[in-house]
C-alpha cells in the first residue's frame, strides 16, 4: 500500500508543469524581475582578449582577437544589440562563433539573431535536438514552453563527449560529462586563461534542475565532480549566473549536492512525499548561502523519486 500511494504522489508531482498555464515571454520575464530594455552589459578582463560579460540570462564568456570573436552563452536576443556593441568595445567585430553550454532560452535566446549575421552556432549533439524542437520547462511556481529555433539558425557544428577549439591563441576544451542539468550541457575550458565556463550546472546559488528535459541531481554531482577534476586549483570558475568563482566554491557546491542528495534518497526510501520531504528542510545549514531551496528540492526529488 505504502508503494502504491508513494507511485500516486509521483504521478501527481510529474504533472507539475501541464498544471500551469504556459507563459508567454513577456510574462515570464515580470516573473523573473527581469526589465531587459534596461539591462546594461558590462564586461571583467579575464586575461588579455578574455573577458566575461554580465547582463540579464546566462553570463558570456567571450574571446576578441586577431582571428575574430567566440563567445560562450548569447543571453536574450533582445540584449543582442547591447552584447555586439560591449563586444566593439572590447576590440571586436562581430560575432564568429557562439558556443552554447545548453539549450535554455536565457543562454541561447540570441542565437538566430547571431546567426544571421554569421556566427557559426556550436552545441552538445543533445542540446542541438532540444533546441529543434518545443519542450515545456517546468519551473515549479510556473512553467514556459520553449519554442523550436529556427532551422537556419540550428547548430552547425556538434559534438558529443569532447571537442577543442584552437582560436585567438587559446585552447578550448568543450566537455560533456552526461546529462546533468538537462540532457545536453557543455562545460567549456579555455585553458590558456585558466576559466571555465559551466551553464547552468554550476550557479552561485541553488541549481534549478530540468527535471523534465534530461536533468537529474545525480547527474549534476557526476559532472561537478568530472569538471572538479579537470581544471586546476586556481582555475577560475564561471557559474551560468552570478560572480566568477573558483576550485573551492565548486568543491563547497558538490558537497552541498551530495548532503542534500542523500537526505532526499533516504526519505524517498522511506515512502516521504514531496512535501514530507520540503518540511524536512534537507538543505538547512546550506541555505544562508545559496538561496531558496524550493525549486532545488522540488525537482532533486523529482529526479531522484524517477
């Protein structure tokens, strides 16, 4: 009996996102407090011609030299114009190639724009697919239902575990360590400059995981832990959003994972429900950190329950 009432409190929990009403972008950008006619991008020197761009979305990792402009990440397109003008600043002259850490529309929403104006678009083989096709993102209090992209502005070129990059004098190593915040993340090191950008499996705060589109709590931890073990102990690291952190901060990160990983698969074990499971406070002592845990405990059990 206990097996079959936990089965039906999984079933109800999966729904979460046919129980929304999808947003419409505009609505989700008030969700978010996100006014993007105001945004301002701003860039950090990295090393030389290695900057990070800050704004509204995901962070940019971008490289400007002799051979032209890659950046990592696109943000919205409606900040597209802002991002080209920034990159001008730096020394840049439009946009070569655009490296995409995942398929969500706060890291690649600028790509047609981009691409029409010739940037090679470069993916995860899963991210690729994602983004050929609508997929409902399910972000517990609401949910969005991303749009194909346009087939012209698709990923040309993609890769599925490892490739390198040999551009403006950096070697860039792109890795994919199986799904982890969705089904087709990419870590993306640029090892002359000693950072590494991670998406959005690695953030200042609580990870959101698509629980819905390949991501999973374990995943998470496998990759973390897979990136932990590549990069050195002064490699700065690029979480999708917030301030360039590091080996430390990552290390902190996996262990918060792992802590709150453990609790969840015990009370799944033991029959709990998601709400047993949120009342228990599994990410406690954690949370005078990184944030609200409430999306992160939602979809960690969902990943985990499943």
């Amino acid at each position: 009996m206990r097996k079959f009432l936990f089965t039906l409190t999984l079933i109800a929990a999966s729904t979460t996102a046919s129980s929304h009403e999808y947003l419409e972008f505009d609505e989700l950008m008030a969700a978010f407090g996100a006014d993007l006619e105001s945004v301002e991008i701003t860039s950090q020197e990295v090393s030389d011609g290695v900057y990070v761009l800050f704004g509204s979305g995901g962070n940019i990792l971008a490289s400007v030299g002799d051979q032209g402009t890659l950046i990592v990440d696109s943000m919205y397109a409606q900040l597209v114009p802002k991002i080209q003008n920034e990159l001008r600043n730096l020394g840049g002259n439009g946009v070569d190639f655009t490296l995409n850490t995942h398929f969500h529309f706060d890291h690649a929403d600028g790509n047609p724009l981009l691409s029409s104006d010739g940037a090679w678009i470069v993916t995860q083989s899963n991210a690729r697919r994602m983004m050929a096709g609508e997929h409902p993102i399910d972000l517990v209090d609401f949910a969005y239902l991303q749009p194909a992209y346009p087939r012209e502005s698709l990923p040309v070129i993609t890769f599925d575990d490892h490739m390198q990059f040999h551009f403006n004098n950096e070697n860039i190593d792109l890795m994919h360590f199986g799904p982890a915040h969705t089904t087709g993340d990419a870590a993306i090191y640029f090892r002359n400059a000693n950072i590494i950008h991670m998406g959005d499996v690695f953030n200042a705060g609580y990870p959101f995981i698509d629980a819905g589109n390949g991501g999973g709590l374990d995943g998470m931890i496998k990759f973390c832990k897979s990136v932990l073990n590549t990069i050195e102990e002064d490699t700065a690291v690029l979480p999708g959003h917030g301030p360039i952190l590091g080996y430390e901060d990552l290390s902190l990160y996996i262990d918060m994972l792992e802590t709150v990983r453990d609790r969840i698969v015990y009370m799944i074990d033991a029959g709990s429900s998601l709400e047993e499971v949120i009342a228990a406070e599994p990410t406690r002592e954690f949370d005078d950190r990184y944030g609200d845990p409430g999306r992160l405990i939602d979809r960690a059990y969902m990943s985990l329950a499943r």
